[in-house]
C-alpha cells in the first residue's frame, strides 16, 4: 500500500469516527429530551437543562437542532419506536361495530397506559408543541374516531355518534376514568360502549311520506 492510500485510509478512518461520535451525541440529546418531556413536560423543557441531562454544551445542542421542531420530531420518533402503538388496521377486520370498538377501546387504553407518563404531559403541553407534533396528535386522535365509528351503519345520528366516539378514544377520557378514578380499563371500555351504544337511531321517512 502506498503512503498515498495509507493517508486516504487514515481519513476515511477519521472520518468515520467522527460521524459516530455525532450520531452518538446526537441520540444523547434525543434521549435527555424524551426523559425531561416525561417527567417534567415540553413547556418546562430547557435548552440548557437537555444540555445538562445529555452531558454536553448548549451550543452542542443548538448544532445538532438548530431548529427546535426537528429535536421534538426526533423525540417523539424515538419514543414511538419503544412504544407497541395502537393498530387500527386490525381493528378493521373486525366487521361488528360494538366488537370494533371494544376491540379498538382496549387497545388504545392499553397505549395509554403503557405511556402515561409521556402522554399525560404531552396533551397538558400540547400549545407549546411545535404545529406538525400537535396536528400529528389531533389527526391521530380523528383516525381512531374514524376508524371506530365507520361500522356503524343503523341510521345513527352522525354527528352524536362520531362526538361520543371522539369522547371515548380521547386521552382524557381514559385518564378521567383510569387514573383519576380508579375503574379498571375493561370497565372503562364497557362504560364507553354503553354510552355509544345509547346514541340516538335517526328516525327514518315512511315510504311515499313528503
């Protein structure tokens, strides 16, 4: 090998290890991130408290996000990917809506509870999240209401319907219920297919009525 490759692979080597070191800082910032938003919350979330959790400078965070919306998006990407998220294409094979939505209901207070902590102060500091994080969680929220009331097809009233869902699949339900409340979720989850249930039936014109 001659000198010249030799230095090209000393770079190469140097190079490399300096990415390393850079994805490795970086995951360290994403990680003291997720640990300050689930247990202090987003709105009490510092620059330099980060800074102090991961163990580097302020300006070390700054390099790595200089824009505050991509270190939330990366945090909320890391802690997704430790997460068994709720699956509402499995719920779809169901065909039986009050089997769909105790099906869906379970699953989703299953999430709920399994990230509590994070989930409790991401909803309480929902205003100071950036635009596409809070859209991300609304339009979250509307899919699992969606997905739960599609099946149902007696001639309910839609919009008492699609609010009663909206009401079951919510956070706060969940956590009104559950956690202030002290009922168990299989309780929780028939207690809100009780109340879609009671949604009322439209009735419907007689044949040959104006």
């Amino acid at each position: 090998m001659s000198e010249q490759q030799r230095s090209a692979k000393a770079r190469q080597y140097q190079m490399r290890k300096r990415a390393d070191q850079m994805d490795s800082t970086r995951q360290r910032i994403v990680e003291a991130t997720s640990r300050l938003h689930a247990t202090i919350g987003p709105a009490r979330t510092t620059i330099a408290g980060i800074a102090e959790q991961a163990g580097v400078t302020r300006l070390t965070v700054y390099k790595h996000f200089p824009d505050a919306a991509d270190l939330y998006n990366a945090c909320s990407a890391h802690w997704r990917s430790n997460q068994q998220l709720p699956d509402p294409a499995a719920w779809s094979k169901t065909a039986d809506p009050d089997g769909r939505l105790r099906l869906g209901l379970s699953d989703i207070y299953r999430f709920y509870r399994d990230g509590a902590d994070m989930l409790l102060r991401l909803y309480r500091d929902k205003e100071v999240l950036p635009e596409g994080l809070r859209r991300s969680l609304q339009d979250r929220d509307e899919h699992f209401r969606d997905v739960l009331s599609e099946p149902f097809t007696d001639h309910r009233d839609s919009q008492t319907l699609r609010a009663l869902v909206g009401h079951a699949v919510s956070f706060w339900t969940w956590h009104s219920l559950c956690q202030s409340n002290g009922l168990a979720e299989e309780a929780a989850v028939e207690a809100m297919a009780a109340l879609v249930a009671a949604a009322p039936v439209v009735a419907l014109p007689k044949p040959g009525a104006p």
